[in-house]
C-alpha cells in the first residue's frame, strides 16, 4: 500500500541519484504515483530487473554513493562529491 509523501531523512550534503522500488510490491504504476506524490522526476524510463524497479533521478557522476533504505520496499542511491561522513546516518 502506498503512503502519501513518506517522510525520508537525507543527508543535507547528498543528493538522490535513484530511487528503486521492490517490484513485488510497487507495480509501475504504483512506483510513478509514489514518484509523483513525493516530488520527484526520473530521467529515465524505468530500469526493470528480476527483483526490482530503478528510476534514475540524475545521471551517475557523483564520485561516491550509498543505499539508504526508507522501509523494507524502497531503496534510495544517494550521491556526493564529498566524502560521506560514516558515523552520521
């Protein structure tokens, strides 16, 4: 089930590169609401694997990236060009 504009603490310092949703529970359609709702625009279409559903928000040119979970269904890639700071989540 979708919630309307869930509340995802980032790092001030880093950016969301992707957003990948779990395809067992978002269908397309449900992944691009979610998307929209929470004022967010792929540049892509969407990158479809076994497991998973991957919008790219912009391109890869950060020079590091981590995954932050924001539930057990969705996955954000967050980049930097500054080194993150480990300790601070």
């Amino acid at each position: 089930m979708l919630r309307k504009k869930e509340k995802i603490k980032v790092n001030i310092n880093m950016e969301i590169q992707a957003v990948i949703f779990k395809n067992k529970y978002y269908s397309t359609a449900e992944a691009r609401k979610w998307l929209k709702d929470n004022n967010h625009k792929p540049i892509k279409r969407v990158h479809k694997t076994t497991n998973y559903l991957r919008y790219r928000l912009t391109e890869p040119t950060y020079k590091y990236y981590i995954t932050k979970s924001a539930g057990k269904k969705i996955k954000l890639v967050m980049g930097t060009n500054k080194k993150p700071n480990q300790n601070k989540q």
